[in-house]
C-alpha cells in the first residue's frame, strides 16, 4: 500500500529518469522508505506521503517540504530529517542509514 501511494505521486509529478527507492533505516527502528527522482524525493514520514523538491546544498542532497515542512538531507548512504522552518528546524531522525 505505501509503495503504491509513493508511485502514484510519482507518476502526478514532472517526468524523470528511473526512480530509486530507498527504504532507510534510522535509531529506534524507524524505516523511512524514499523514493528519489532528479528533482524530488517522495517519503513516507510520521504515518504520511511527504513530497519535497530538491533544495540548495552545499554538501550532499537536500529535498525540502514548502513552509515548514519535512526535510530530508542525505550524503551517502546516510540520511537526517527534521521538521519546522527552514531557519529552525528540529531533527526528528539523525542515524538513518540506507538498507543493503
């Protein structure tokens, strides 16, 4: 069911190359699965489809909900994400690490 939701958001965005789905496993066994496209990332956090467009890094990948949204910030097969204004957002999950 959760795949099916993250593909159909997918599918209403721009087209893309082939997405990637990554499920990432953070502290207190939470498994956040993304699936990644070249402008967005589509998550499935805290019970909902979080869809966020690429944002400005200057390390790593960041994709970002609008106004005070979700955050995803990746580089390398690890990941944090935090929630709030972009100015002073709050770490939700800091030791995410995608699943092999």
């Amino acid at each position: 069911m959760m795949r099916a939701l993250l593909l159909s958001a997918l599918l209403a965005g721009p087209a893309a190359a082939e997405p990637l789905a990554v499920t990432f496993l953070c502290e207190r066994e939470v498994r956040v699965p993304v699936v990644f496209t070249d402008e967005l990332a589509v998550a499935w956090i805290e019970d909902g489809l979080r869809v966020m467009p690429q944002a400005i890094s200057a390390s790593g990948a960041r994709y970002r909900e609008a106004g005070a949204g979700y955050q995803l910030w990746t580089k390398g097969e690890s990941a944090t994400i935090s929630h709030g204004p972009e100015d002073a957002d709050a770490v939700l999950l800091s030791e995410c690490t995608a699943a092999r």
